[in-house]
C-alpha cells in the first residue's frame, strides 16, 4: 500500500492543476463583442462572393438578348462555392 501522507499531496496538485486552468480559461475568454465581429467575418465571407455573383451574372445576362438567367445562377452557384470555401480556410486557421 502506498503511504498515506502521499495522497493528499497529489489531490492537492491536482485541484491546483485545475484551479490554474479555469483561470487562465477565464482570462482568455472571449467577449460578446468579439464573438458578434468573428461570426460577422464568417457570415461576409459567405455572403460576398455569392452577391458578387449574383450582380456580375445579372449583368452578362443583360448583356445577352430576350431574357436568360444562365449566367446568374451560374456564378451564384460559384459565389456560394467559394464563399463556402473561404470560409472553411477561415476557420482552418
């Protein structure tokens, strides 16, 4: 059996261990304010490239005689393609 005055000692370490963690937890932590701008950077790096899209696709439609949208669905379809991609490198990082 190990000796009893041994126990203590590595509960001690331990819930200090932990206590330290929670701290340094507790100081890195992020505020509202912080966490409203990441989601806002995710939420333009999605959106952009698929206006984009839609804008320059509207655009070469109408260039284009009688009615088509080949063009605007098109580049939507990319924008939102790389939007999704951009934002996988985002979070990546």
């Amino acid at each position: 059996m190990g000796e009893p005055s041994d126990e203590p000692a590595k509960l001690r370490q331990s819930v200090q261990r932990q206590a330290e963690r929670i701290d340094k937890a507790e100081r890195e932590r992020r505020s509202l304010l912080a966490q409203t701008v990441y989601l806002g950077t995710l939420g333009l790096l999605l959106v952009l490239p698929a206006v984009g899209g839609a804008y320059l696709g509207r655009w070469l439609d109408g260039l284009s005689g009688g009615y088509a949208v080949r063009w605007t669905v098109s580049l939507i379809v990319l924008g939102i393609a790389l939007g999704a991609f951009n934002v996988y490198l985002f979070l990546r990082d």
